[in-house]
C-alpha cells in the first residue's frame, strides 16, 4: 500500500510537472502568436491553443482546462490590454476547442478519435465563440450590438473555422514528437499502445497540406495577400 502511495504520489508530481512545462511552451507560442497579423483590426490568430490540446490529448480535458486558465491569467497580468474580457474571451475558446478535443480523443484513444475530437472541437469554438462575440464584443468595442451582428457571419465565422483548422492541422504535425519528448524527459508515462504506432506519412502530408491552406486563408482574412 505505502510502495502504491509513493508511486502515486511520483505520477502526480510529474503531471504537475508536465502541466507547467506545457503552461510555459503555450505562453511562448502565445507571444510568437503577437508577431501574427490581426483581422478586422483586433482578432488575434492564436497558437497556444495547440499546446492546450495536445496537453488534453495526453491527460485528459481538465489538464486542458488548467493550462488554460493558467496561461490565460498570465497573459492577462503581462501583455494584455483586454483585462477580464480579454480573459473570459480566452478561457472559452481554448476550453470550447480543447477540452472537447480532448474528452473525445479520451473516449476513443486513435487517429480516427483524435481527428473527430479536433474536428468537433473546431466546430464547437466556431459555435460558442460566435455567441460570445454576440455578446461580449459590443461592450468591449463600445458600439452598438447591430453592429456586431453585421460582423458575425462575414467576420467572427470565418476568423473562428480557419483559426481553429490552422491549430488542429498544428496539433497533428505536433502530437508525436511533444509526446516523445516528454517521455525521454520521464515526465510522461510510456504507452505500449502509442509506442506500437507507426508514423503515418498521410496524415504528416495531409495536415501539412491543411495548415497551409488555413494559413493562405489566414492572411486572406488579415488583408495580406
């Protein structure tokens, strides 16, 4: 039993571990983030969102949740200027998209699951984040609500389905090697299951193929090309 407490006790250390190491990588790919161009003058293309599911896909929709809001806090007290709205608009989004990746991907742990999960994950943000804006957005920008539902189909729509598609086809080029990598780090678990599998080249090319079609239409959006 006290051989059991320890080992228990060693796992939830790591996972402590790996969720802070998670929180940093997603704070860093949130700053890499600002280097993106804008669309319609204040929404922001986002990338730590790829690290947050990734983090869900390995241990579940709470830890998604929790990098989350961690992450989002601290950008909230270093380099935002969109204060609690700015912080409620992100915990959303991310948890809309990860967590319901992620508890997906929990329930049916393969290419097909993890590919529904990201899929129905894009879907839903897309949904919630058009509520929200609906919502929020004309408080934040102090105009009128017509004037946000104008946005909403031409603007938020499609500003939400290529930003969640960029960082689901990020999320599938990533999974394998972050997971490797925390692994030889001994801060992940091995996985007889995960380890039998091979590198599919299809789906490196598809989501290859995927991320740079959302990224053309990504700087479509932005007024670029």
């Amino acid at each position: 039993m006290e051989k059991n407490g320890k080992t228990e006790r060693r796992l939830n250390i790591k996972m402590v571990a790996t969720i802070g190491m998670l929180c940093a990588i997603a704070f860093v790919a949130k700053l890499i983030s600002s280097a993106l161009p804008n669309v319609a003058g204040f929404l922001s293309f986002d990338l730590k969102d790829v690290v947050i599911v990734i983090g869900g896909f390995m241990m579940g929709p709470l830890a998604a949740a929790a990098i989350t809001l961690v992450v989002s806090l601290i950008e909230m007290a270093t380099i935002s200027n969109t204060g609690l709205i700015g912080l409620v608009m992100n915990v959303i989004g991310s948890c809309a998209f990860a967590c319901v990746a992620s508890a997906i991907y929990q329930r049916k742990r393969t290419l097909k699951g993890a590919v529904i999960g990201l899929l129905m994950g894009v879907l839903c943000m897309t949904a919630v984040m058009i509520l929200w804006n609906w919502l929020i957005t004309p408080l934040y920008m102090k105009v009128d609500r017509s004037v946000v539902v104008g946005m909403l189909i031409p603007v938020f729509l499609p500003f939400n389905l290529v930003k969640g598609g960029m960082n689901a086809a990020l999320a599938m080029l990533l999974y394998k090697p972050v997971v490797t990598a925390l692994r030889k780090a001994h801060l992940l678990q091995e996985s007889e299951e995960e380890n039998k599998r091979q590198i599919k080249w299809g789906v490196i090319i598809a989501s290859l193929v995927l991320l740079a079609s959302f990224v053309l239409l990504a700087l479509v959006l932005a007024g670029v090309i």
